[in-house]
C-alpha cells in the first residue's frame, strides 16, 4: 500500500483518479441525455486532425477517449517504472523525473491504441466539418434549457446525415427552448451557436436518439 502512497508515484495516482473522473463524467452526462465527449470535439478548430496533432488522431478519435487513453499510459507506465527503480535500486525515481519519462509511454498509448479505435469509432462521430456548414440547418434541443446568455445542447445533423452535438443559445432576448424543441442554427458566436425555433416544425415531447 505504501507504494501507492507514495509521494513519488503521486502524479501517477493523481493520473488514475483523473481517469475514473472523467469515465463517470461521461456516464453521467449520457444519463442526463447529454455527450461530454461530443462537444468536446466540437470545441476542435476546424483542419486539426491535418496538423502536427494528427499524428495523435486528435480530430479523428473523440478527444475524452484520447485523454483516456493518454492517462491510462501514463499511469501504468509511471507506476511499472517505480516498480521497476525499487526492485533494482531500493527506492524510488522522483517524482519529477518518473512523469517524464511515463509521458512518452502515455503518448505512444495515444498513437497506438488510436489506431485500433479509429477503426472501430464510427465515423459519423469523428469526421471534422466546417463549423460554418451547420449555420442553417435544423436540430433539436436534446439536454438543458436554452436561454440568451446560456447555451443548451442540440442534436444537429450535417450534410451527410451525420450527427453533432453543438452548445446553442436563442438569437432573441428573452427566448428559451426546452428540449425537444426544434431549432434552426442562424450564427456562430465564439464557442457556442445561435438559433431560432423552427416556424415549422412542431416541439415534441422526447429527443430522438442519434
């Protein structure tokens, strides 16, 4: 139990709990019929899987799997290589120094293990598009209320038919959409998109699943 405690295996422990944090992030923002992992992604600049980071399959693989994956490395390999410096030296690397050298390990669980999923991630949920292609189209209020100065999450389908989960606000003071409620995207205000209701179509009562 002291190897856990540790003041030198700390980050590593600090990674772990990070890991766990952001699982149940994700569980409970399914349950609550929202997509932390989706609107993550949707925070990405549009051409990044095509830079540097590409190489990371950021932009290609959802970004909370990747961070999984990242933390997950780093944990088990910073943990292994403590294990490995007090069975041959009897103690332990620094702190400091054991995070260096795990990170590459934590990377390199990114590009491999990156590769496998972005097999098997549908696509519909990786593709990058332009974020001035959504402005017009419809979508669907699917977790939160929506108010001016508060953005609620809105189910949104490209051009393709490919889903998207976008954080929108009303264009109008004063207006809210429930969920369920259709809207139309008019704007793009830095991270968040502006929309109307649509004058035709009716509000139902239950989103639809993507």
């Amino acid at each position: 139990m002291d190897f856990f405690t540790a003041a030198s295996t700390a980050p590593f422990g600090v990674a772990a709990l990070l890991l766990v944090a952001l699982v149940l992030l994700e569980a409970i923002g399914l349950m609550l019929a929202l997509n932390p992992s989706a609107l993550l992604d949707n925070l990405l600049p549009d051409g990044i899987g095509d830079s540097m980071l590409g190489w990371l399959h950021i932009g290609r693989v959802p970004v909370l799997i990747l961070l999984l994956l990242l933390l997950t490395g780093f944990s088990l390999g910073g943990y292994s290589l403590q294990q490995i410096s007090l069975s041959l030296t009897g103690g332990y690397l620094s702190g400091g120094l054991a995070s260096l050298a795990a990170l590459p390990v934590g990377l390199l669980s990114v590009r491999w293990f990156g590769t496998a999923l972005g097999r098997l991630v549908p696509r519909d949920e990786t593709s990058a598009v332009s974020e001035a292609s959504f402005i017009g189209r419809g979508g669907l209020i699917t977790g939160g209320i929506a108010r001016h100065g508060m953005a609620a999450q809105a189910l949104i389908k490209d051009h393709h038919g490919r889903p998207h989960y976008l954080m929108v606000e009303p264009d109008t003071d004063g207006e809210e959409f429930a969920i369920g409620t259709p809207i139309i995207i008019v704007a793009k205000q830095g991270p968040f998109y502006r929309g109307i209701r649509d004058p035709q179509a009716q509000t139902i009562l239950t989103a639809p699943q993507s």
